[in-house]
C-alpha cells in the first residue's frame, strides 16, 4: 500500500474502529446497568451517565488502538495484540480518571 493511500485510509480506519468501540462499550454497560436499576442499585440517571462515558472510553480506546499500531505500521497478529495493548491502557486511565462512580456505590452496598 502506497504512503498516499495509507494517509487517507488511516483516519476512516480510526473513526470507524472508535465508533464501533463506542457502540460495543454502550452496548456492554446497558446490559450491566440494567440489572443494576431493576435491583435498586443505581438510578435510571446513574445508569446514563454510566453508559454514557462507558461509550466515550470505549469508543477513544478503541480510536488510539489503531491510530497507534496503524501510525506505526504494524500488521498481522502482532498489529492486533498492539491494539488490545493501547486500547486497554487508555481505556485503564480513562476509567481511573472518569469511570468507577457507579461501580464503587455498587461495591459499597
């Protein structure tokens, strides 16, 4: 593949990944909230703000995966155990940052 087309390539791959990881993430925290409101542990807000930053932090982990690994043009197994790596790691310090809220409440009862 040509530097031109990997150029152009490269920012479509990234959006579409992060738009996939976002709807994933918020597809995984309804699930988990859900159960959460009907028990009586989280509110109905609790859980949108839940899943709301589960799909931003989802979405941007997912988006820096690729752009890192496909910036650095690495391929194959190896490219793919490098975005889970970048992936992961942002998404650990989004969540130290932003995420633990309704986790910790949940904890505590």
């Amino acid at each position: 593949m040509s530097v031109v087309a990997s150029r152009t390539l490269l920012p479509a791959a990234v959006s579409a990944s992060g738009t996939v990881g976002a709807v994933v993430g918020a597809t995984v925290a309804a699930a988990r909230d859900i159960k959460r409101v009907n028990d009586g542990t989280m509110t109905k807000s609790e859980a949108a703000t839940d899943i709301g930053l589960e799909a931003v932090g989802t979405g941007l982990s997912t988006a820096a995966g690729v752009a890192v690994v496909g910036a650095a043009g690495i391929g194959g197994l190896l490219g793919l155990a490098g975005i889970v790596g970048v992936a992961a790691g942002t998404k650990y310090l989004w969540n130290r940052t932003f995420g633990g809220r309704a986790a910790s409440k949940t904890a505590e009862s």
